[in-house]
C-alpha cells in the first residue's frame, strides 16, 4: 500500500502507552504505525511528541449569551485559534434559547460553523425551553442527527430550567443513550448575594467572586446529582471550581453513580486575585463559576492528578474587553452588568503541559487522556477520534516539549483584545497539527481553508462497565409492582 503522509521519527503517546514509532496516512486516516515508514510526503517529527490531536469538548462559539451578547469568536477565528493551541476537534454549545426550537438552532449553528470552521466540530445542545414537543420530538430528533449530549442550566434567570424539567431531560437523555451536562451553581444563593453586595455599594469586579459563593457550587452540584442517580441517567459536572464540588463527585462515583467533572485552566491558574486588578482590568478575568483561593488551586491540582477529573476543557467565552464585550454596559458597570466569561482555547493544553506533565505533576498518559482520548469516549467519539490507533481519524498533534515561549494575546489567533495569561513563560508548545491528515498548522502558520471542518456526528457514550445506581423508588419490586418511566 502506498501511503499519503508520513509521521517520522517522532514518540508516540495515547492515554495509555509511550512509544518510539512512524505514522502512516492514507485517505485522511492512520493505516500504519512501525519502522521505517515511506511516503512521498514527510512529516520529520525527530525529538517531538506525537499526539492525538486536542478536542476542546466546552467552549462558546458565536454564541449568544443570555443577555444577547454575542462573543467575539465565530467559527473561523474560534477554529482557527484551537488549532493553533494543538486541538483537531471542537465541540461548542448550540444554544436553544427561550420560544426557540431545537431543530431551528441546529439548523441556525449549522449556518455558522459549516462555511467557517478549520477544525471538525460538533455540538452540545443547550436546553433552556424544554416543552412537550421538545421532549417528545425534538430532542430524539436531535440525537438523531449525532447531537448526543444536551447541557442544561439550573442558575442564571434566563436560561435556568426547574428540578422536574431537569428530571425530563435526564429521561429523555437516558432513553436514547444521551448524555447531560449541567452548569451547577444554586440560582437563590448567587441573587440574594449579589443583591446584598450591591446594596452596600460593592460594585468593582472583584465582587463577582464572593457574589458565586462555593456553596452554591456545593449545593447544586450535590442535587444535580441526585436529580441523575432518581432516573440512572449519565451525567457531566462542568466547570467545577471548588474541592468541594469535586469531593462530592468523587465520592457519587465511587458510589456507581454515572457521573464525571470537568475542570479549566482558570480555576488552576487564576484566583481572585486577578479579579482585584485596578480600575476595570478585574473584569476580564470574570467567569462563572468565578476563580477562587491559592489553596483551592492547589486542591484542585490534587483532583486533577488523582483522577477526579475526566475532563479538561477551556470554557473559552470570548468577550472582548471594550463597548462590545465586557464593557457593554459602560466603561465603569456594576459586576452584575459585566459579560461572564474568559477566552483561553489557543492555551489550554500549553498550560497543562508545561505546567502538568513538564513540571511532574502528570504524566504524558494523563495529558493525552484529558486533551483527547476522554472526551471522545464521553462524547461519543472514540476512536475516531481521540486516539492514535490503526483506523482513526489522522487528527494529530505534533508537539515540542521542549520550546519555550510567553504567552501574549496576539499570539493566540483569536478575535480577543486579551488573554488572562498574558506573560506566562509555558514550556511545551505545538507545532504542526493535523486534520484528517491535512496540515492545518505548521511551522507558525495556518495551513487550512475556512470551512474545511466537517460536522461530527457523534454516537453513544462510551460507559459501559461502569455499575449503574438506581433508586429503590424506580424499582418495581420495592414500588407495589409499578413500572415507572424511564
Ligand atoms: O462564565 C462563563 N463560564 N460563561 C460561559 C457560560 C457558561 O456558564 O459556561
Ligand atoms: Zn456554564
Ligand atoms: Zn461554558
Ligand atoms: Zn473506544
């Protein structure tokens, strides 16, 4: 067989194995790995890693926030801006927003991503209007067409859904194999602070932090929980910030329940120090849930190294800091009036490496886990993509783990006028990656056409095997013989 490409020299790394070996190509995917590979085109990848390519499984792409604003990133710049950061694969949100139907935003995503995007792409349906038809209809019909995991809101007024509406969603979810992703933070809590704080006058970005008290963390995370183990039905913690939350879902997994976390670079790499910088600067590093304390850092490092954590993901939320973003409500506006969010998609495997597997904390295993292979199982990938194994998409990233470089927001390629991380020196960069085998970033430059990514029409989780909890209450033997739905 003749081979397209080949990847020679380099040290390849999957979520379990490190090896010396050449990567074969053929028609966009691996078809070889051994010795002494040939192909008219060579990739010379001597002294570097070669890894599965990243998938960054939590950002927002030209995405409207609740409020109406939209981010600073469309499907170009946002695409073009992972790749940079060593990613082949994206899957942002969809966001169905009150008196919308499902299918009408697909369809509108669609419109976005398809004639834009430089990396393949997928998305999380974000379900804020679950009416009968979408329940019934529009959700089966959404998984259909390989849209396999919703997110749903229990905070923010306009997007939050109600318990039982949560407990509707999880059913539905449960019945096609999908999964559910919850933004948790108790909605009562973060009101009645952020009302106290306001009325004393505390208005400057750094009250954003005690606004979003751990303990709302903590409670919504805990009845999240129980709302997923009633119906048995897969669930994702995103975004946790806190021990705390990652405790609970450590001990609910140890338990069966079919629960993963999901942690960011800012709740490792910021705290709330930086949203004490003078005048307005606070607000760029405004995010929900916010950043904390250094020894909430640090707990969450110890997560993070003993596998509480599944997955690693950027939650980049592009505002730009000006009239269009984070200053949008005026140049001096109250924390409560201030876009949350932060962007960081070029940076979160740069930051992991250097600061994880370069600096000991992780392995190389580990790395490989959390920027690919684990969310594609969890999102219906693997392994097409997420892996380097015969058969897979030639999605890959082809790192120097020993280059050096600080970071600077015009270096990341996206349409933001800042990066939270401006300044830090990250060891560990990548420097070719690969799309289906296609250059999309090499030597410094954007090798791809816009809307060279293709839509990725996901399938089932990948859980089996792991024990299932059900409530006694569902159990018909211990409720009077009754079959209760699901
Ligand atoms: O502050 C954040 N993370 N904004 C994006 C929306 C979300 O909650 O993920
Ligand atoms: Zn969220
Ligand atoms: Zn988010
Ligand atoms: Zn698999």
């Amino acid at each position: 067989m003749t081979l397209d490409l080949v990847i020679k020299g380099g040290t390849v790394a999957t979520a379990s194995d490190v090896f010396a070996a050449d990567v074969g190509v053929k028609d966009g995917r691996i078809v070889a790995m051994g010795e002494s590979l040939e192909a008219p085109d060579v990739v010379d990848a001597s002294g570097k890693l070669v890894l599965p390519g990243g998938i960054e499984a939590h950002c927002h792409i030209a995405q409207e926030s609740a409020a109406g604003i939209m981010t600073a990133d469309d499907y170009y710049t946002g695409s073009v801006s992972a790749a940079f950061g060593g990613n082949s694969s994206f899957v942002p949100f969809a966001a169905q927003h009150r008196g919308m139907g499902v299918t009408q935003t697909l369809d509108l995503y669609d419109g976005r991503a398809a004639p834009n995007s430089v990396i393949d792409y997928g998305y999380h349906l974000i379900v804020a209007d679950p009416t009968e038809t979408v329940l019934k209809d529009e959700l089966p019909a959404a998984f259909a067409r390989g849209v396999t995991s919703f997110k749903v809101f229990i905070t923010y007024p306009l997007m939050k859904i109600e318990d039982r509406q949560f407990l509707d969603i999880l059913a539905v979810a449960k019945a096609h194999g999908a999964v559910t992703m919850v933004h948790a933070e108790n909605n009562g809590m973060i009101e009645w602070m952020g009302e106290q704080l306001m009325n004393a006058g505390h208005t400057a970005p750094r009250y954003h932090a005690p606004s979003h008290p751990a303990l709302a963390e903590e409670e919504a995370i805990h009845r999240a929980i129980c709302l997923a183990k009633l119906v048995d039905a897969p669930l994702v913690i995103v975004h946790v910030s806190t021990p705390e939350g990652a405790e609970i879902v450590r001990r609910a997994r140890a338990d069966g329940a079919k629960v993963w976390a999901e942690t960011c670079p800012q709740y490792l790499f910021l705290d709330k120090s930086d949203l004490d910088r003078p005048g307005m600067e606070g607000a760029k590093f405004m995010c929900s849930p916010p950043v904390r304390d250094a020894r909430t850092r640090e707990a969450l490092w110890k997560h993070l190294q003993t596998g509480t954590f599944t997955l690693w993901s950027s939650d980049h939320a592009p505002y730009r800091f000006d009239e269009t973003g984070k200053l949008s409500n005026g140049p001096d506006a109250p924390f409560k009036k201030i876009a949350n969010g932060m962007p960081g998609i070029a940076l979160r495997l740069p930051l992991l490496f250097s600061e994880g597997v370069n600096a000991g904390r992780i392995t190389l295993q580990d790395f490989v886990a959390l920027s690919a292979t684990n969310a594609a199982r969890l999102y219906g990938m693997h392994p097409k993509k997420g892996t380097i194994c015969i058969g897979a998409d030639a999605d890959i990233a082809i790192w120097d783990p020993k280059l050096t470089r600080t970071v600077t927001a015009a270096d990341q390629h996206d349409a933001m006028d800042y990066t939270p991380f401006e300044g830090m020196s990250l060891t560990g960069w990548p420097v070719t990656v690969l799309s289906r085998g296609r250059r999309i970033v090499d030597g410094g430059e954007l090798k791809a056409e816009r809307g060279s990514g293709a839509f990725i029409s996901r399938g089932l989780p990948e859980i089996a095997g792991r024990p299932g909890y059900k409530a006694p209450e569902l159990d018909p033997a211990h409720n009077f013989g009754a079959e209760i739905a699901p």
